[in-house]
C-alpha cells in the first residue's frame, strides 16, 4: 500500500543508529533511582519498561551529549524528562479531573510555588526544580513548565470535547499542530540540545524558527504514526484521527466506534505530509548555510526522535496499520534478561499500574472508610437512642 512506501522513504532519511550499550546502562541507573528509598515509585514492570523506554529515547536524541558529556546526560537531561514523562504519561492515560488537577501541581511547582509532597512524582519534580534553579537552566526550566501548562490544556480539552460529543473543525486542527511542538517535547529537547552546543535561542531569524518549527511538527506527526493503534481506542489527542474527523466531518463519539483500518487514508495523508516537510527543511538548509550549527543541533535530535518512534516497543500492536508494528513475542523477556536478570522481579505481565493509579486507589478506599466510619456512627447513635428509650 502507498502508505507503507511513505514510510519506508521517511525511514530511509532519519533512521539513525542505537547505542544500545549506553541506553542499558543508563536504563539501570534510572530504574534503580526511581524505586530507591528517595523517590519511592513502584518496583513494578510499568516503572522498568517505561526506564528502558525512555533511556533509548534520549540517548539517540542526544548521541552527542553521551559521547562528550555524559555528566549533563546523566545527572540533568534524564532526571528532568523522566519526571515529566511519568507526570504526563500516567495523567494523560486517566483524562480525568483527577489527573487534571495532578498535572496542574505540577505546574505550580515550576512556577516555584508551594507544593506539599504527597506522592513519589512531588518529590521527584521538587527534586528537577532544584537540580536546574540556576540561572543558566531558565531557557529549560521555561520550557518544562510550559509542558507542563500546554499538557494540562490538552486534557482538559480533550476531556471536553469528548463529553461535549463535538465535531473537529480547522481551527482544532491547526491549533493541535502547535500545541503538540511543546506537548511532543520537541520544543523542549532543542532547547536542551542547543544548551550543550552552546547555541543561543535564536527567536528573530525567521528561517531557523521555520527550520524549528517543521522539526517540531515533524516529530509530532511521526509520534502520531507510531500511537494510532492505540490511540484509535481512546481517541486521543492524534493528528491522524483528527484530520480525518475534519474531512469527513465526524464527532468524536463517531470518531471513537471506527477500527483502526478506517484510518488509513488518513494515515498516508499524514505520512505525504511529513515528507513534505522534511524536503521544506532541506531547502532551508541548503539556502542558508550560515546557520547549518542551529540546523544540525535540531536535525540530531528529529532523527533520534523519530528513530525512537520506530523501534520502540510502546508503539508495538498487533493491528498497526504498518507492518513495522506489529507485536513481537518475548519482547519483555528479552528486555529483561540483557539489563536486570542480576535482581530480576516476578513481575506479572499485568503489573502496569502507575503512581496516579496508586492516588485513585487510595483515594477509593479513604471514601469507603469514611463510609463505613458514618455507617457505624449511626448505627452507634442509634442503638444509644433505642437502650435510653
């Protein structure tokens, strides 16, 4: 199918290679970290899939900050993207005022506002705050915190309009593309790379900022291609699902009851129109070859990212309109047995409940208490009224 030549083009332009080495390392490193007696997150294989996920991750988008400052990569770049990865991945999984209102104390905490620490996420987000307090991280600790801003918009918004049952119009389309240049991370990885190649944040040459602009939302739909699988279930926040509720004029609700494979004219649109971003971005750079440092900085990070994309077994599902994705047998096992077979866990295959899930629960059985606790009060009054008369 058409599609699926699209994306073998797109493949062959940004498929980078994996230092597969360093992303175990640096895997067991943050694992340990997060279920350490400092943070406390569950010792579950949700927190170890989403470790071995996300050191790949960054360590193709910033292969070389690795090979020259692994320092940075280590003790900053890590520590700041998995908080906010965590924070992100399991609110936006809820949709719900719950989750909203978690996001949102995020929030306050990188506006340096006070926040009592009642969960693992708390701590770890006080923790990054301090880590990059210094003045030299304000172009970083900005962009965190309108992730964080732009995130929360994005559930409430997505909460909305599916219980308002409306339909997607243009301005829903276009105004998603932008958002997702910060909700992606994008935004946020140029400016960490631009920060360990010492290039200043250029907002006044109108051709970086398009060269910018056409990586973030090259990044964003890329990430869309990978998640429609999954995404179609729920309909969530994904270009593809949108564009084709807007040309067909469909409501979300309508939108939700379709199988993946009604997405996949949608798909290939998708895919054309990131290759035609990707030759924008060429004719940029070879017209303006004064700012090919700014130009490679953001092109590491493109590739990285989209590379992530492909190989990352999140994306993985057995009814994935390409080919690429479908599920492969043992991939856990196989994860497992390469990085943590020393201190291996008897996880079960269904223990992927994140810290959000752990303030729900909790939250539950505080309501039911207090439940039985009034149920016995009353009972108590009562058998007090009935011996008195």
């Amino acid at each position: 199918m058409q599609a699926q030549v699209n994306f073998n083009q797109i493949k062959s332009s940004i498929f980078v290679p994996l230092d597969k080495k360093k992303s175990d390392q640096h895997c067991s490193l943050l694992f340990s970290n997060l279920i350490g007696t400092a943070l406390q997150f569950r010792d579950n294989k949700y927190t170890y899939c989403g470790s071995y996920d996300l050191s790949q991750w960054l360590v193709l988008c910033f292969n070389t900050m690795v090979k020259q400052d692994e320092k940075l990569f280590a003790d900053i770049v890590i520590p700041l993207v998995a908080y906010i990865s965590i924070v992100d991945d399991a609110c936006d999984e809820k949709i719900t005022d719950i989750s909203i209102e978690e996001m949102k104390s995020h929030c306050m905490i990188f506006r340096g506002e006070s926040v009592q620490a009642t969960n693992p996420a708390h701590k770890m987000g006080k923790l990054v705050y301090n880590l990059i307090k210094d003045s030299r991280f304000d172009g970083i600790r900005g962009k965190i915190l309108e992730f964080l801003t732009v995130g929360t918009n994005l559930i409430e918004k997505a909460k909305n309009e599916c219980e308002n049952n409306g339909l997607v119009s243009e301005e829903t389309l276009l105004a998603f593309l932008k958002e997702r240049r910060v909700d992606s991370m994008s935004s946020l990885f140029f400016t960490i790379n631009n920060f360990f190649n010492d290039i200043p944040e250029i907002d006044t040459c109108d051709h970086v900022i398009e060269y910018n602009h056409l990586a973030c939302d090259i990044i964003s739909l890329f990430n869309d291609v990978a998640s429609i699988a999954k995404d179609a279930k729920k309909v969530v926040n994904n270009y593809i699902i949108l564009n084709k509720g807007l040309k067909e004029g469909m409501s979300y609700s309508q939108l939700k009851q379709l199988p993946v494979e009604a997405f996949d004219s949608s798909l290939n649109e998708v895919l054309e129109l990131i290759k035609e971003k990707l030759q924008q971005m060429e004719t940029i750079k070879s017209s303006n070859p004064d700012n090919s440092k700014q130009f490679e900085s953001i092109d590491e990070v493109m590739k990285g990212y989209c590379t992530w994309c492909i190989i990352s077994k999140r994306f993985q599902h057995s009814n994935h309109l390409l080919p690429e994705y479908h599920s492969k047998k043992s991939v856990l096992k196989a994860m497992i047995e390469t990085v943590l077979m020393p201190f291996l866990k008897p996880w079960s295959d269904n223990d992927m409940l994140t810290y959000l899930d752990d303030i729900e629960n909790s939250m539950k059985k505080s309501s039911f208490s207090s439940i039985l606790d009034s149920f016995a009060y009353s009972i108590g009054k009562f058998c007090s009224f009935s011996i008195t008369n």
